[in-house]
C-alpha cells in the first residue's frame, strides 16, 4: 500500500508500493521535495505560528502547498516540536514575505 504525499490518495497495487508511485498524480515519491514553512502574523491565524508544508515536484517551479496546516502553536518553539525529526532549518531569505519565519527541509 502506499499513500501519496501530494493527492491523499492509497494505492494497493504492490507494484506502486514497492516503485512509491502515485498513478493519480502520475509521480515517484522521490520526485517530491517537502518544504516546512513557519509562519506568524497572518490574517487567518493573527500571531500563532502556522506549520505548513510545501511540496516540490522534480522538474517544476511551483511548489504545491497541503490544503491545512500541519500545526498551529503559541510559540515558536511549539511550531518547531511539531516538524519531523531530522529537518535542516534555512532560516528565511530576505525576499521573503514578512509573514514568514523560517523554512526547513
């Protein structure tokens, strides 16, 4: 079984599986980059943290970003309790929006 990181959408075929393919999305798990972005001081959720993740697909420019946050914290460090394990943090760029934190991959 294998679910897809971009649709949500599981597949039971073995041969998915075991390739990490997603039939739907017509693309290889290891074609996809996963983006963690922190965020504060946005109109939906004022000055909580907002946790939320980008994915970018090999060969394109524009990231798709998860329909809901992944977390929603009080502090920063909440924000950063709820990223996986093992996430390298890039800090923020200067082109940025204001809105944004920091980034980890």
């Amino acid at each position: 079984m294998f679910t897809c990181p971009l649709c949500g959408r599981t597949s039971h075929n073995p041969h998915d599986a075991a390739q990490k393919y997603c039939g739907h999305c017509h693309v290889f798990d290891d074609e996809v980059m996963a983006v963690y972005t922190i965020t504060t001081n946005t109109k939906d959720y004022g000055q909580r943290f907002v946790v939320r993740v980008h994915r970018v697909i090999k060969g394109t420019t524009e990231p798709r970003a998860d329909a809901e946050p992944l977390a929603v914290a009080e502090t920063l460090e909440q924000a950063r309790h709820a990223l996986p394990d093992g996430l390298f943090n890039l800090g923020r760029d200067p082109q940025d929006d204001p809105v944004i934190v920091e980034s980890w991959v």
